[in-house]
C-alpha cells in the first residue's frame, strides 16, 4: 500500500509503525463523538421546550 510504504519511508524504515493513522483516527473519532453530543443536547433542548 502507498500509505504503509510513506510511513516506512518517513521512519527510515519500511517495516516501521506510523503512528500518524491511529492519531488522526483518534482525532476524528473525538470530532465526530463531540458532534454527536451536541446534536442530541439540541435535539432534546427543543423537544423539551415544546412540551413545556
């Protein structure tokens, strides 16, 4: 794979680890879970207030 050959190539190494795909995954894990979170705090804010 391009990818897993670049990392290998940045490390001096084409056998090496590149802790660069799990970092970014990370981040856009922790992106999408923040999202997430605040589409259900509206969702129920204004399903709350309708009701009241």
């Amino acid at each position: 794979m391009a990818s897993d050959s670049a990392c290998g190539e940045a490390h001096g190494r084409e056998d090496a680890y590149c802790i660069d795909v799990p970092t970014q995954v990370a981040a856009v894990k922790a992106t999408l879970q923040s999202c997430a979170s605040a589409l259900l705090d509206e969702h129920f804010s204004g399903r709350v207030l309708r009701r009241s």
